[in-house]
C-alpha cells in the first residue's frame, strides 16, 4: 500500500466517523422536526432529544474538520476540484450548519414562546438541509461529475438523480442512527413511552433508508456505472454486511434487544455503505478522472499528515471516548 493510499485510508476512517455521529445528530433535528408543531404533544421527544444532543453535538464537527484539513493538505487538487464545482451544495450545507448550531444555542437561553418556537425551527430544518446537500455533493462526486482540472458546471453537476436522490438517503440514515441511540437514551432514563416511541421511527426509518439505498443502486448503474460494477464486485462484501446489519435492528428492535447490541448493529449497516462507496471509487479520488496516486501531496507532506493523525488519534480519540461516556452514564449537565 503506498503512502497515498494510506492517506486514502485516513480520509474515509474521519469521513466514517462523521458519518456516523454526525449522522445520528443531524438526525435528532429530524426527528425534532417530525414531532410537529403542537408543544405539549412533542414536548416530551424533544426533551429527550436535546438531552441527548446537549453534551455532544458540538464535538461531532471535529470529523468533519478532520476531513476537510486531510483532503485539504494531503490532496489539495481534488479540494480544489470539489470546491470550485460544487460550491453551492457546499456553500448550503455550511449555512446549514451554522444555522443550526444558533438554533439550538439560542433555543435554550430565549424566553419568548414565538421566538423559542423560531429558533427550534430553524435547529429543525438545518438538520435535514445540511445531510441533504452533504449527500448531494457525495453524489456528484461518485457520479463523476466533478472534473478533475474543477471548475465544472455548477448546478448541473448536483442537480440529477443520483446525487438527490443520496442526499435523501443521507437525511434517512442519519433519522435511523438517531432513533436506534435515542431508544437506548430514552430507556437509561426510564422513559418507557418514549423508548416504544423511536423504536416506532427507528423501524419505519430503516424501511425508509433501506428503500432509498436500493433506488440508489439503480441510479449508480444508471450514472455512475464505474462506481456501481466496482460495488457489486469488490465491494459486494461490503454490500451484504450492510444488509445484513440493518436486517438485524429491525429484528433487534422489533424484540427490543438492549441497546448494546441494537446500536453497532446500526453503525455497522452504516459503516458497510460508506466503506463499500471507498471500495468501489478505489483507485479514484474523482471517478474515472483523478487517481488517488495522482492527487497525492509529497511524500514529505504525507508524512506530517501521518505524523499529526498519529497525535491527534493519541489525544483526540480518549478525550472523545471519555465525553461520549460521560454523556451515555449522564453524567454531564445537559442545560
């Protein structure tokens, strides 16, 4: 394996981890979303949601920076690329985020109902837009239509099929990640209606994502066949895990199995998509255009890159680890 291959590697392990609890995040504003607009009635599933929400959501960006500085430094023309084609689905999402994280700071502190109902919406809707114009951006890439010199056509590159349609699966998978670790929160606290409540959600959105995921492979073969006869070859593997996984928390779910089973069986059905797409572009930063070989830094910048992921997996990885256990005992104040 070659120092850009490793560097590769790198890039898809913080882009896995974002996936995963930036996911499950995102997804506790859809679900906040979904409890409708009557207080009294989604008063109770919010609470849980930002109780779970509080002590973490603003630690779930460091994988996205991760990933961003990576591919900024370790291959800079395929950031450069991605950049000047897909500036608007990049440009929204980041609104998104921004958005999103005043709503919900601001939704704690205001005492006014109509501007306490505004800020709620706003964390709300931020929370789907956001995964929805990520999952677009992964879309055109995988659809080739990010053209390696960049520059390329700057709505037309997202706006099809494909990337839509991942972008929904994106906004999907992130309410399923949510619902499974929420039905763990709501059980910890004794909430037994709320845990039957996002066991309810958590089947209906893997139904939803899982629909979603299967239009999409009819979509990679139709824009992206590069991609998709990679993924039914080499990443097929990775394919059934996934599968299978999601098999498995509808029916873990549906017997309501302890959260220590039903949640890695959600990360891994998640996980197995997001390898299988690394799986599938490989040897390709932008398929069928850019290499990984090719829009690799230096060797010697490649070499810091290694060195800092070495620091940083020493001292990021406890601290997070710690937080997120701290968060799952409750031992965190959550206002």
């Amino acid at each position: 394996m070659s120092r850009a291959d490793v560097a590769a590697a790198i890039l898809w392990v913080g882009a896995t981890f974002y996936a995963l609890f930036g996911g499950a995040d995102f997804g506790g504003g859809l679900w906040d979303l979904l409890a409708g607009w009557d207080d009294e009635k989604g008063a109770r599933p919010r609470a849980v949601i930002r109780r779970s929400l509080t002590p973490v959501w603003e630690a779930n960006h460091v994988w996205l920076i991760f990933v961003l500085v990576v591919l900024w430094t370790a291959f800079g023309g395929a950031f450069s690329a991605i950049f000047t084609t897909l500036y608007v689905p990049l440009a929204l999402a980041a609104l998104g985020i921004v958005l999103r994280g005043a709503g919900f700071a601001f939704g704690k502190s205001i005492e006014g109902l109509r501007e306490r109902r505004l800020a709620g919406a706003t964390f709300a809707f931020s929370s789907v837009i956001t995964p929805f114009f990520m999952g677009t951006v992964v879309g055109a890439i995988a659809a080739g239509n990010v053209p390696a010199g960049g520059n390329g056509d700057a709505f037309s590159s997202w706006i099809q099929p494909l990337p839509l349609l991942i972008g929904v699966m994106f906004v999907a998978s992130g309410g399923y990640l949510s619902a499974v670790f929420l039905i763990g929160d709501a059980h910890r606290a004794g909430e037994g209606d709320m845990e039957r409540y996002f066991q309810r959600r958590a089947l209906a959105a893997a139904i939803v994502a899982g629909v979603f995921a299967a239009v999409g492979l009819l979509a990679l073969h139709a824009e992206a066949r590069y991609v998709f006869d990679r993924l039914t070859d080499q990443g097929l593997p990775l394919v059934i895990l996934s599968a299978l996984c999601g098999l498995g928390v509808l029916v873990a779910v549906r017997r309501h199995a302890p959260a220590w089973l039903v949640r890695p069986l959600a990360a891994g059905a998640v996980v197995g998509v997001v390898w299988g797409w690394g799986v599938a572009q490989f040897p390709y930063l932008l398929p069928t255009s850019l290499r990984i070989d090719q829009g690799a830094a230096p060797d010697a910048t490649l070499n810091v890159i290694f060195g800092v992921f070495v620091v940083a997996a020493i001292v990021v990885l406890p601290s997070l680890g710690l937080l997120y256990t701290l968060s799952q005992r409750d031992m965190l104040e959550h206002d």
